[in-house]
C-alpha cells in the first residue's frame, strides 16, 4: 500500500480514534525512546515520542493496536490494512 505523507496525519487521527474505543490512552511524550504499547498500573498506554514523525507515530500506533487486538472491532478496509502493513513494519 502507497501512503503519500500527508495523509499520515489523518491515519494518525483514526488510529487514535480506535485506541480510545479500545480503551488506551495515546499519551506523546519527550524522551529517548521509540514507543509502543504497555500497561501502567492496570491502564492500557500507548506512549509515543513526541518527536517522532506522522510515519513514524502511524506505525507505533499500528503495532500498537495490532497487540490490544482489533480483530473484533469494526474497522474501515483501508484503516484494517494500514494497520496489518504497518503493524509488520516494526
């Protein structure tokens, strides 16, 4: 799948979107760390570099989201496949 850079920022916005609904809290934060997924005092977090680009923060999310599982949530074709090749991209 081709993704042209500005619509990173939208695919950001609803991989964020889908972690709400999931229950996780999309926190960016300063650092020297990449990112991902964790669980901090039985709350679900997904912590980004705050200085990560869309690209970047887009595949963070993705994998993210593949590890809480979106296999039974509704999810638009396109998004379901941004976060099947990005999730594989780590």
């Amino acid at each position: 799948m081709k993704i042209k850079e500005k619509e990173f920022d939208a695919i950001v916005d609803q991989l964020r979107s889908i972690a709400d609904q999931l229950g996780a809290t999309v926190r960016f934060e300063k650092g020297d760390f990449k990112g991902g997924y964790c669980i901090l005092k039985s709350n679900k977090v997904i912590v980004i570099n705050k200085l990560a680009n869309s690209q970047r923060r887009a595949v963070i999310l993705a994998t993210a989201l593949r590890e809480l599982g979106v296999e039974d949530v509704y999810l638009p074709p396109k998004l379901r496949e941004v976060i099947q090749e990005m999730g594989d991209a780590t």
